[in-house]
C-alpha cells in the first residue's frame, strides 16, 4: 500500500541510519568566526602603520622618547590582554585560539613597525629634519670665510670658481673607506682648510682619487652637511692624514655631501622614506593575510578533528 503524502515511507529507515547529532556537527564545522578574522587581519596592520610611519617621521624626531615608550606599551600592553584573555577562555573551556592569534599578531607588529620605523628615520628623514633645524648660507668663499664663523651651516652653497681640490684628497680604512677632500677657492694655498667634501668607499684606498657625492658635475658648488654623529671622527682622521700628508691646516673642519642643489637631495630623502613607509605597509599585509590564511585552515582543522 502506499505511505500517505507526505510521510518519510521506505525513506525512514535511511534517516534512522543516520547517527544522531551529525547535522549539528555539521553545521558547527561551517560556522567561521568572520569577526575574528577581520579583527586580526586589519588591527595588526594598522597598528603596525601607524607606529612604521610615527617613528619614520616628525613624531620620532620631535618626541623619542615618548614615540618609543607609548608604542611599546600600547602594542604589548594588548597583547597581554589578548594572551589573558585565551587564558581565561581556556578556564571558561571556550575556544582561545582567535586570541592567542591576536596577541602574537600584535606584539610581530609592534616589534617590526619599530624596528623597520627606526632604520628609514636614520636613513632618511633624520638628516632632513636636521637640515631644516640649521642655517642655510649662500655665496661662502672658502678662501675668506673660517668654518667656525659658520658652524650652525646646514647647506652652504659655495662662491663662483669653488671646487673640489682632489689632489689634497684622502682616505681612513676602518672597515669602511671614509673618504674626504677639501672645497677650494682657486688655486692658492689656503691658512686653513675648513670645508670637506666627504662620503663612504667612493675612493680607492691607495691612491684615495675623490670619487664622492656630485664630482662630475661642473654645476655642483654647494655643501649639504654631514649629520651622522657615528661617522665623523672617521672623517677627522682622514683629514689628520691629509693635513700631515699635504703639510696642511685644518683648524675647524667642516664635512659636507658635495652637491649642486641642497633642497633636491633633502627631498630625494623624503620621497626614499615615503617609498619605504609604502613599501613597509604593503609587505606586513601580505604577511599578516598569508598568516590568517593559514590560521583559519588550521583552526578549521583542529575543529574538524575534536
């Protein structure tokens, strides 16, 4: 006889096969938690931009101190937070791993963002900064003007028919190459040589010829100031050699990049830092969704087989 409409009929012997609780268990293994996932894909990010771009720029410069101690606490203080926060889902038996997540998202963003931060400042917008701190003097004579009338010189753009006198130039080997020649006005013996165009294994160590900064260019007769404090007792001893090497003075010496325009190396610094604040961002994205990617498909796992 046949089963009324809407009866399961010979069909109920098929679902009674079917172990009880398994369309429930199905169910939770689709469930994801989207929130989770958007939270610990973009806070982590963000964060990390954020304190990349405070320490690549003006607030670095102008409050270290409290740049370094506020993006520590702030991004470690939430990672502690998150990782007690799993600790107690543990107690609660509720599920921590979204958590645990966040917290070592948290504190790789933390740690990177102020390290990858720092090193652009130092490379690039800390010299920038610096500049624009100093004075800017035009028409110097390297023959009538003494480098201690001028020591708060940031750029220093050079008298017509000044120069770089290669022939007085020299070399200090300590594992780098720090190289420096003297800025010239004419072809006569100077009292003292005050300014020095230096830079870093751009000449040979033998016969130290000067190789640095704008040499070629027949238009370069400006200076931009040498900041970097690491640096500069390796330049006063190349100028030591040249002064005992030449039977030379140098009684207030002054280390500058030899360039032809100033303003246009202290924007190919900002745009470097920009380049890598961009570049910085765009490279922790990536990490971080590779990283909640393969979070997912794990945790997923991990529910499938508990």
């Amino acid at each position: 006889m046949a089963a009324p409409y809407g009866s399961l009929g010979n069909d109920k012997a098929v679902f009674d096969a079917i172990p009880a609780g398994a369309f429930v268990t199905l169910g939770k293994h689709r469930r994801i938690n989207v929130l989770a996932i958007l939270v610990n894909l973009f806070v982590p990010w963000l964060y990390f931009c954020f304190v990349c771009w405070a320490f690549s720029y003006w607030p670095h410069y102008s409050y270290p101190r409290l740049i370094c101690w506020s993006s520590f606490a702030l991004g470690l203080g939430t990672a502690f937070f998150s990782g007690y926060s799993a600790h107690r889902c543990r107690e609660n038996h509720t599920d921590p791993k979204w958590y645990s997540f966040f917290a070592c998202a948290m504190l790789i963003a933390t740690l990177f963002g102020c390290g990858l931060g720092d090193a652009s400042f130092r490379s690039n917008m800390e010299a920038v900064y610096d500049q624009d701190n100093m004075n800017s003097y035009p028409n110097v004579n390297p023959a009538e003007s003494k480098g201690q009338q001028l020591m708060d010189a940031g750029r220093i753009y050079f008298s017509e028919g000044s120069g770089i006198d290669t022939r007085k130039s020299m070399s200090f080997k300590h594992r780098e190459t720090y190289c420096v020649a003297p800025i010239i006005s004419g072809d006569e013996q100077l009292a003292s040589y005050d300014y020095w165009a230096v830079g870093i294994d751009c000449c040979s160590g033998q016969d130290s010829q000067f190789r640095c900064g704008e040499y070629l260019n027949n238009h370069a007769r400006a200076g931009l100031r040498q900041m970097h404090d690491e640096e500069r007792p390796f330049f006063r001893l190349a100028v030591q050699q040249a002064e005992a090497a030449f039977n030379i003075r140098a009684e207030h010496p002054m280390f500058f990049y030899w360039v032809q325009d100033p303003l246009a190396k202290m924007s190919m610094w900002s745009n470097a830092a920009f380049r890598s604040l961009c570049a910085s961002c765009i490279c922790h994205f990536v990490f971080n969704f590779f990283c909640v990617a393969v979070a997912v498909i794990f945790f997923s796992k991990m529910s499938s087989s508990a």
